[in-house]
C-alpha cells in the first residue's frame, strides 16, 4: 500500500511539473503598478477606450497615456531618456528609426489609416469642396486650411505627400506650390489632433487628419481616391513618387520621408519599468475581440492578425503575444 502511495506522489509530481512548464503564465501574479504609454495623437480615442476596459480587468495597474506626434514622443524616449513602458507610432517607421536597436528589439504593425480632408459646415465653400476641386478650394484667397508639424507627427508629412501625389494623379504641374502657397506657417501644429479644435470652433476651414479621427470627432471630410489618400498599399508603388525632407534625430541633420500606405507600429521598450504589464497590455490590444475590435469600432482599419515583417523579429516576441503575429511585410 505504502508502495502504491509513492508511486502515486511521484505521478503527481510530474503531472505538477508538467503543467507548470507548459503553462508558465498561470503561476505569475497579476501585473500591477503604473503602465507608461507614448501614444500618437490620433490613437488618443481608441487607446482611452482601451485603457478603460483594460483597468477594469486587471485592478492593480494604472494605465499612464501621453499622446503627442510620433516623431516627437520617439524622440523624448531616444534623446531626453523618458521613461516609458510602450510607444505606439502612426508611422512604424518612426520606430525603426528612432528607437531600434538601442531602445526596442521588435516593431509591431497593428493597424491601418488614411489621409482626408476634414472641414465643417461653416467652412468656406463647403456646399461645393469634393474629391476633385478640393485642391482649388485650398488655394482660394481666404480659405485657412492647415496641417500636422512633419517633423513632429508622420499626419504632418503625409498631409504634404497626398498633395503631391495629387499634382500627378490629377497632372496638375505646380499644384503643390500653389495650395502651400495659400497655407501660412501659423497654421502648422505640432500634432494633428489640435486642427480639430481649431476646425470646430470655426477658426480653420480645412484641415488633414487621418480618417479615424474625422470619424471619431464627428467630423465632415473629403474622401479621396486610393491613388493619393496613403490608405492601401496596393498603391505603394505610386506613393513613393512623394517625398518630405524632416529633421533628423541630430539637431542640424535631415532626413527624407518617402511616400507609403498608413501603417502604425507598437513596441515595448528595452529599459520599460513594468514589462508584465506591457506584454498584458499588447496581449488585450492584438485580441481581434479586444483592442483590434475597438480600432474597427472607431474607424481605424486594424491588422488581424497582426503582423512583423520577418521570422526573426518575430522569435524575440515575448511568447505570449507571437500567437497573435503573423510574418508578413
């Protein structure tokens, strides 16, 4: 009998030991604490929704969110050392860039935008703006209209792409001279969401913003053809014809933004302060029945599943999120 009772310890032992290798994650306690999240700007809706849904579940942890332009928010991490947990870029470029290697090891494209043309009706020669004239309405003598910083927020300089790209599609030579001409400097804000203020209260007429958040903030837009809009990559090909010369990471260098489709990329950072956290956080956002179903939800077309572009980056995942990742570029 006695003989039997170890025999049947050791068993459980190992069927213990087993499920305990197998499923790691079942052990671990519940993450808490502060989660610092640098967002863009146009995930601002969207991402407070999430945060909300995400406290709810896990109590103990206090979700942190600062928005700003992506480029900007890359650069208080890479240049001014900030803390931070998570960055969610509009550009995933703008992580490659700015923060991999020395502050990221992975990139992860989520979700998708496009480019359109916000206005109200009390906006000058709204009864007649549509996808072929708005151009000629920008240009109008006291028209103010106005866009992101590109050198602060990737909206800034894809708002500059989709008019060059019009001045092709619509082979208009000196197009894109003639609209910026109609545009002071006074108009550029350092991200886009602050135009939908400016918009609403009747001090802009025109505004570029992504199309999730026209949706979002209830607003009227242009919708333009896929061939200048930055809204599918089928088109990248002619896309890339359009180019904008930013700062660069050093104070006195530039570097140049060449045209392509609205892909937003997410990370955790290398140093981030409350890793558990963050993986639980990506975990809820990459769920196509959580976060990805709030970004549908809202007007933002995400990736389901979600995707890196090669295996490699995609084994230094940690592995409860690589479940939800698909290779794909």
């Amino acid at each position: 009998m006695r003989r039997f009772e170890n025999i049947l310890k050791r068993i459980l032992f190992v069927v213990f030991l087993a499920a305990w290798l197998l499923f790691p994650f079942s052990v671990y306690a519940e993450p808490e604490g502060k989660l610092i999240l640098f967002h863009a700007g146009s995930l601002t809706v969207p991402f407070a929704k999430m945060e909300k849904i995400f406290e709810a579940k896990y109590a103990k942890v206090d979700v942190l969110r600062e928005a700003g332009g992506s480029t900007k928010m890359a650069r208080l991490i890479s240049a001014l050392h900030k803390p931070a947990d998570i960055m969610a870029s509009a550009d995933f470029a703008v992580i490659d860039r700015t923060l991999i290697p020395e502050h990221a090891q992975w990139n992860i494209r989520f979700a998708t935008n496009q480019l359109v043309l916000c206005y109200t009706d009390k906006s000058r020669f709204s009864d007649e703006v549509n996808a072929n004239n708005w151009y000629k309405i920008l240009a109008r003598k006291g028209v103010i209209w106005g866009h992101a910083d590109p050198n602060l927020d990737p909206c800034g300089y894809r708002s500059l792409m989709v008019i060059q790209l019009a001045e092709k599609y619509f082979h208009r030579p000196g197009l894109y001279d003639q609209v910026l001409a109609n545009r002071p400097k006074k108009n550029v804000r350092p991200k886009s969401v602050e135009l939908v203020f400016l918009l609403q209260t009747g001090h802009m007429d025109y505004a570029w913003e992504y199309r999730s958040v026209a949706v979002q903030h209830g607003l009227k837009y242009i919708k333009l053809c896929d061939e200048i809009n930055l809204g599918n990559y089928k088109y990248d090909d002619f896309y890339k014809q359009a180019s904008v010369k930013v700062t660069g990471r050093k104070p006195g260098t530039w570097i140049t933004r060449t045209g392509k489709s609205c892909t937003y990329g997410i990370t955790i950072l290398k140093d981030a302060p409350n890793p558990e956290a963050a993986v639980a956080f990506l975990e809820f956002l990459m769920d196509p029945r959580g976060g990805l179903q709030i970004l549908k939800d809202l007007g933002q077309p995400p990736f389901i599943p979600c995707r890196v572009p090669t295996s490699q980056m995609k084994t230094l995942l940690p592995s409860s999120l690589q479940e939800w990742i698909e290779v794909r570029d």
